[in-house]
C-alpha cells in the first residue's frame, strides 16, 4: 500500500469521470491513486438525498477501507421542467426501464431525458450541472467543495467527447455542447473543474 500520508485515492469507479479528476489533479503535487490500485472494495450504497451526501458516503467508505486520504465526488444533471429530475439518480435514470441492476447506459439515460422532455418548448429547458465533492481521512470529512453551471438542454445529441449527458447540455453563454468542446474548454467551465478549483488549495495545506 502506497504511503497514506502522500497519497490521495481517487474513489471513482465511472472511467471517464475518474480520467477528468485525474487530469486535473496531476499538477497536485500527490501521489494519485485510483480504485484500480488499491483491493477490491465494495462500491457503497449511495443512499443520500443531495450530491454532497452521496460524496461524503463514497469519500469515508473508501477511506475506512484503505486508511487513504480519499476524494470522491458525486454530479448529476437538474432540469428545471422536471422537477430538478433527474438529479441524484442521474446515472440511474434509465435503470428501471433497461433492468440495469446499477448505473444505466449513457446512451438510454439521454434517450429518456429527451422523451420526458418532450412536451417541453426550448425555453423551459433549463438546466445545470451540479458536483459535489469531499475528501476523507477515515471517517472524518477534511474537505467539502460544490460546483454549477447553468444552461439548458437541447433536442438533438451534439459531440463525441465527454460522457454522460454531455451531448445534449450547452452551458449558459455557449453555443456548443460538453461534448463539442475540447477536455480543456470544458473543465474551464464544467461543475467538476469549479468544484475542483475551488479546493485546490485547501487539499495542498490537507496534504502537508
């Protein structure tokens, strides 16, 4: 096991998502750690009602488990004509209607989004991103973080990059979709790299 004092474990089992917090996190003078490096690990029940308290659930279990500094994050999608729908089930959406036991595909997730939005003119799609992010050392939340960014949904995917709804969310002030943009152009933007940013540096005083 790496030296947990130098170590911070990226607990995200989501490989594009892990591969964004890694890429942001690199030039964090850690060791970086991700699920795969560490034993096997149950994946915990993400039983909480908001993003911050699913992070905090996924950050301590990780941690206990491993006795690293663990950061964790949980995100989704909130659209204003749903009801804030599909909000903390984001990657689950679909799950009923495919008999997924877990996460649903990206793929059915966006096809229902756009079903339920159907009835809904361009107007009243409005929507944002949301992250919340925590980091543990055991069962002691060090650090919390949360991230938005606004914008609205459209009625066509646009884009191969990024993951999840990505190609059908474009951000307040853009005329491109996530997955139109360069990995750059949307961590500048993106509810991840906000809520990133905005514990940087209390992670490096955490760290020393």
């Amino acid at each position: 096991m790496p030296d947990a004092d130098s170590t911070l474990l990226v607990a995200s089992s989501n490989k594009k998502k892990l591969a964004e917090l890694v890429e942001f996190l690199r030039a964090t003078p850690v060791t970086l750690r991700s699920l795969a490096d560490v034993p096997a690990i149950p994946e915990p029940a993400e039983t909480g009602a908001t993003f911050a308290e699913n992070a905090e659930i996924k950050a301590r279990a990780y941690s206990s488990a491993t006795g690293l500094l663990t950061l964790a994050d949980d995100s989704g999608l909130e659209v204003d004509a749903l009801g804030g729908a599909p909000g903390v089930h984001s990657a689950r959406y679909a799950a009923p209607e495919t008999g997924a036991a877990g996460n649903a595909d990206d793929a059915a997730n966006r096809a229902k989004l756009l079903r339920e939005l159907e009835p809904f003119a361009p107007i009243r799609r409005t929507a944002r991103f949301r992250c919340a992010i925590a980091v543990a050392r055991g069962s002691e939340i060090v650090l919390r973080a949360e991230g938005r960014v606004e914008g609205f949904v459209i009625n066509t995917e646009r884009g191969s990059g990024g993951f999840g709804y990505d190609p059908l969310f474009v951000p307040l002030g853009h005329k491109r979709t996530f997955a139109e943009m360069t990995s750059d152009e949307k961590a500048a933007l993106s509810h991840r790299g906000r809520a990133l940013r905005a514990i940087q540096r209390e992670l490096l005083r955490v760290l020393a």
